[in-house]
C-alpha cells in the first residue's frame, strides 16, 4: 500500500489537517525564521 514511510507519513498529515493549517504553519515558520536570522544578523552587528 505505501512504499515507504515518507508516503505514509505525508499520507497520514493530509488526512488530519487542512489545507488552511498547513499555510498557517508555513507562514508561521517563515516568521519564526525571519524573526530568528534577523536577531543573529542584529546581535553581529553589534558586536562589530
């Protein structure tokens, strides 16, 4: 039935969210990430 258990799990993740969690959970990382890089980049900056 499934090949391997990628499949399975991405089969699984479908099943139980929509596809309106998964935008909300993309953008939220991308924030997240934004968020985190940019406090890097501030905290070497001022350290120079």
């Amino acid at each position: 039935m499934f090949e391997t258990l990628d499949d399975r799990m991405k089969h699984d993740e479908q099943e139980t969210t929509t596809s309106k969690e998964r935008m909300l959970k993309w953008i939220l990382v991308g924030i997240v990430s934004i968020v985190l890089f940019g406090g890097l980049y501030m905290g070497v900056r001022l350290l120079e």
